[in-house]
C-alpha cells in the first residue's frame, strides 16, 4: 500500500487538507485531492469556506482558531475576511 506521499507523487495528486484537534467535532478533518492543476485562489478560498460552513452547521457560536503557513495565498484579504466574518472570535495564526 502507498504512503499519501507516495500515492501524490505516483499520480501527481494535490492534496489540501485540514485538520481540528477537537475530537468531539463529527468530522475533524476535511480534504480535497485532486490531478490536474495546482492550487489557485479560487480552489483555497471555497475549501476554507467550506470548512467554515461545516463548522457553523455543527458548532454555532464556538470560537476556532486558524493557523497556517506562510503561503501567499493563505494571507489573501478575501480568504482572511471570509473566516473573520464566518466565525465569532476567529485566533489567526499566520507563519
């Protein structure tokens, strides 16, 4: 069987993929694979959204903190106002 890593670079795969640390969270992860293309703003801001839908849905009025590295498109003001509006208290954490 293939490790993640190998199976993305046998096929050539993307991977996004995030990841609560809050076990009681019915899905405490949440991923997009897919072959053609790299990342684009587009692809990144509807997986974030996405994500903060399905924290909404479960978990109104929770705080969550975010953190991600310093990719370019991780500090995009849509994607950081869309998480600031969608969430109470969103904790960023940028690298």
């Amino acid at each position: 069987m293939l490790t993640v890593r190998e199976l993305i670079i046998a096929r050539q795969n993307n991977l996004l993929l995030a990841i609560s640390g809050n076990h009681t969270i019915a899905t405490n992860y949440w991923m997009e694979m897919w072959e053609e293309g790299g990342m684009n703003l587009f692809r990144f801001y509807n997986f974030v959204h996405g994500v903060n839908v399905s924290l909404e849905n479960h978990h109104q009025g929770c705080s969550f903190s975010f953190t991600m590295d310093n990719l370019n498109i991780h500090h995009n003001s849509a994607v950081l106002q869309m998480i600031h509006d969608a969430v109470p208290f969103p904790i960023l954490v940028l690298q």
